[in-house]
C-alpha cells in the first residue's frame, strides 16, 4: 500500500500549516510520496511567494537591483523554518543561487519554481524523508510540451531507490536542463504523474477546501459537498472553471484507474471527495456539479438546405482555424448552425472571420450575439431521470432568464446551457435550486 499526498499552497503559507501536514503525513505509513506547492497566503491580505517571485525576477531581468524582495522571499522560508527548529542555515548556500541564477537571467520559470523546490528542501528535512529534484525526473521537450513516457519511465526507475521522497510540484526541465512551469495550479499535475509512476492506491490531494463543492460557493452560498465523482464528470466541470484541480491532473491517474481523494488540511477528519474511474454509487441528486464561464460569442450562420450540402460544417470550422481560432460548441439545425468562441479571442478576428466564411460556405446570413456564458450541468445520474432538460429549462424561465443555447452531449453526462452574460450567476443559482435546494 502506498499513497502520493499533494499539499497545496495554503497548507504550507506557515509554520503552523506545516505540522497539520506533518501530523497528517505521519498519521499513516502508506503516505510515503509528498509533493508540496510553494508557500501560499497565510491571510487575505498576504502575498503568494510564486507571485513574490515572479515580482522579484521581473526587477532583476529589467537590470534593477532585487535584494530587498529576494531578502523578503527569504525571510518567508526562514519563518517556516524557525516555527519548525529545524537549523537557521537550511537555505543559505540556496538562496545564493537563486540571487546569481536571478542575475544571470535563468527565466520566468526557473524563478517561479523556486518557491516548490525550496518548500520541498524544508518538508524533505522536517519529515526526514529525502528529497528529489522534479528538474531531474519530468521532463518538457525543445517547444515545453510536456514529455509524458519519457518522464513516466524516468521517474519510475528513479522512485525505486526510495522509500519516502519529497518530490516538489509545478515543474520539471527541458531535456537541455531550463527549468519549465506547468500553468498555474501545476503542483496537482505532479503529484498525478508521481501516482502514476508508483502505482499509488490513492493520490490525495490536500487543500483548504472538504472535497468538491456541487456549485461556486462565490455563487451560491454553502452549496453541498460531493462524496464521489467521476473522472469524466470532473473533467467536465473543471473545464468549466471547477478550481478545486487542475484539469490536466487527470490525465494520467485515469490511465492507471489510480482515485484521487480531495483533502481538507485544516479538516483532515473529513472523508472529502473521491474521484473515480466508474462507480456503482448513485449520486444523492440528480446532477453532480453545476459550473459555467462568460465571454462567448455565437457565431450564427444561416443557410437554406444546408443539411444536404456535403462538407457545409467542415468549410464553416476551416474559417475558424484559418484565423487561429478554436471553437466550444456548435449546435446546428436544418438551416442553421452556430459555432461558440470565446469573444476574447473572436473580437479582433471577427472581420477576418465573416469574410472567410462567405468565401468558403458562401451562407445566406450570419448574425453574431455577443457577451454569453455558457453553463455545464453534469451528472452521472442524468442518464436515468427523465426530464432533465426540462427541469433546467423551467427554472431557468420561472427567473425570467432567456436561454440563447441548449445543447446535450451523446454521452447524456452533460448539458450546455448559454445565457446572456447578465444572467449566469441568477442561472447558476436557479438550477442548483431546482435539483438541490428543493431537495433539502
């Protein structure tokens, strides 16, 4: 038996964080593999030591003398490290490298992976576990794309020299040795890939949340937890701004089928959220997770007998790619077809966009309706309740809210709701309302 444990950023912001997650770590034998993020807020009025980081490296790039943030980076760790008693000198000879490799220009990246790599040296000395560079086991290629068999193979000779490892997130190098980031929230997609590679029972991630909430609580006030959920359902929520873990996290536990069980720090006693392959679980409610995004556009092309015209959506979506622009989704019906962009990106295209399409799918109209959101209600337990739809689509009209999209994926595990901009937090609320709240 044997579990990776991930800790976020909130979990190590201080020296009091840190023996919660020593307390925890050490409460069972089987968590073995730690990947910790750097230091987090330990207030709201806190500053992130990524961001501190990233703020520091911005002066010395610009030439500017940076001792002063560097010292107050420094001085977070010596916190940490002080709370902790462990010896003064842990990250000396460290910090003297970031301030010549801040000098030298090493990049944004090699600057911001600093704040996991010198939180593991502390977690690695306050467990007595050994540590290992992420830069020497996960790898990127010449572009940054991130080299999955290579690293997998890499990692898994290396992890069996050790018996309990610190392993920090967020980063890995490039086969030439520069250090490369994973987006923000990276730290889940590590200790992922160490699952995978220790074929981990479990894969806990650890945060200051108790598992996975069914709708934003900055939307709905104390929405319910959710015991259990599937891959494929969280992946669809995370895409649609579920923050709980980042979406490429996923990834590779789901090739192993290794569960992820989302964590409370500050709460270890609660059970949180499992996140499984397939289960035999029926959800309590109808829906597992109601979340949505704004800033679409909906690209509304009109053409008579477009049905029967072979390669009609194919000349559509190659205006789209000609003009470097990816689609969400693209409900059709006998004449008409719409095509969904975030409007961000559609905005100074847009011109570019209508002439292509009247050149490759020569339509008889296009009409184009701005400042949407679109919003995915998903659940395992749609494919056996009837009227859905029809339920979403009633609380959405008994709130006065117009619905400009209404699209089901073949899978039956989600729905796609868009609605104007104006209307996605009073829809958000209004469908949690019509499959929870009345439940309650």
């Amino acid at each position: 038996m044997s579990k990776v444990v991930k800790f976020g950023g909130s979990s190590l912001a201080s020296a009091e964080q840190f023996k919660k997650v020593g307390d925890i770590i050490r409460a069972e034998a089987d968590r073995k593999y730690v990947v910790p993020s750097a230091p987090g807020k330990r207030d709201s009025k806190d500053t992130k030591v990524t961001d501190m980081l990233y703020a520091c490296y911005a002066l010395a790039e610009a030439g500017k003398n940076f001792d002063k943030e560097l010292k107050q980076i420094k001085a977070r760790y010596e916190e940490i490290i002080k709370g902790l008693n462990l010896r003064a000198d842990l990250l000396d000879k460290e910090f003297e490298t970031v301030k010549a490799q801040f000098a030298a220009k090493a990049g944004k990246d090699y600057a911001a992976s600093r704040g996991e790599y010198l939180n593991g040296i502390i977690m690695a000395e306050y467990l007595g576990y050994q540590f290992l560079d992420a830069a020497e086991v996960i790898f990127f290629d010449e572009n940054g794309e991130f080299l999955s068999e290579e690293t997998h193979k890499a990692l898994k000779a290396r992890m069996k020299e050790y018996e309990n490892v610190v392993l920090p997130g967020f980063y890995g190098a490039k086969l030439d040795g520069t250090v490369k980031t994973f987006s923000r929230g990276g730290s889940d997609i590590t200790g992922s890939i160490l699952a995978r590679a220790v074929h981990a029972n479990i894969y806990e991630n650890w945060t200051d949340v108790s598992g996975v909430l069914l709708a934003d609580p900055r939307i709905v006030e104390n929405p319910v937890g959710i015991n259990t959920i599937t891959y494929k359902e969280l992946r669809e929520l995370a895409y649609m701004g579920f923050s709980v873990l980042h979406e490429d996290a996923l990834f590779p536990v789901r090739i192993s089928g290794i569960p992820i069980n989302i964590r409370n720090t500050n709460r270890p006693e609660d059970e949180g959220t499992m996140i499984v392959e397939s289960t035999c679980k029926q959800s309590e409610y109808t829906i597992t997770g109601v979340a949505g995004k704004k800033g679409f556009v909906s690209v509304n092309i009109e053409k008579d007998k477009m049905n029967s015209e072979v390669g009609f959506g194919r000349k559509v979506l190659q205006a789209f790619e000609e003009n470097g622009i990816s689609f969400e989704h693209m409900p059709s019906g006998i004449d008409t077809l719409s095509v969904f962009v975030h409007q961000q990106e559609f905005e100074g295209r847009e011109q570019h966009v209508l002439s292509t399409l009247h050149r490759l799918a020569k339509p008889d109209s296009i009409e184009i309706d701005a400042d949407l959101a679109l919003i995915a209600v998903v659940g395992r337990g749609m494919k056996s309740n009837r009227g859905v739809a029809a339920r979403v689509l009633a609380a959405l009209a008994h709130n006065n809210i117009n619905v400009r999209m209404i699209d089901q994926g073949s899978s039956e595990l989600n729905i796609i709701i868009g609605v104007k901009n104006s209307d996605f937090e009073t829809a958000i609320k209004a469908i949690y309302d019509i499959f929870v709240t009345t439940r309650l």
